[in-house]
C-alpha cells in the first residue's frame, strides 16, 4: 500500500513519510528536516518538505 500512496514522486516513500511523521510529532521545522536531510544525504527543499505534510497529513491521521 505504501508504494501505491508515492506513486510518482521523486522521493521513496519511507522518507516522506519520515518527515511527516518527524513534523508533526516533534514540532521541527521545515527548515530543520531540510538540515536534517542533507546530514544524511538527501537534498531536499523545505518547500516540499511543507507540500509533503500538507498532502500526507489526512493519511497520517487516518493511519
């Protein structure tokens, strides 16, 4: 089901979902996951980390 949800996207799905779930338990932000991303190697803007929680948010609730 998880590959079905990121269908077309340019990240995998286990990361997205990892900064959803970062988001909105921890409270960081965007801007903070952007930072925590590239330490691990992933470059990604906060931009889309924000479109990600905002598109994944009713999925993760309903979770």
């Amino acid at each position: 089901m998880l590959s079905n949800s990121f269908k077309w996207k340019h990240f995998a799905g286990e990361i997205i979902l990892l900064n959803v779930r970062w988001h909105l338990n921890y409270a960081l932000s965007y801007k903070n996951l952007e930072e925590i991303m590239a330490e691990r190697g992933i470059q990604v803007d906060h931009n889309i980390i924000m479109r990600w929680v905002h598109q994944s948010f009713p999925e993760y609730k309903r979770r």
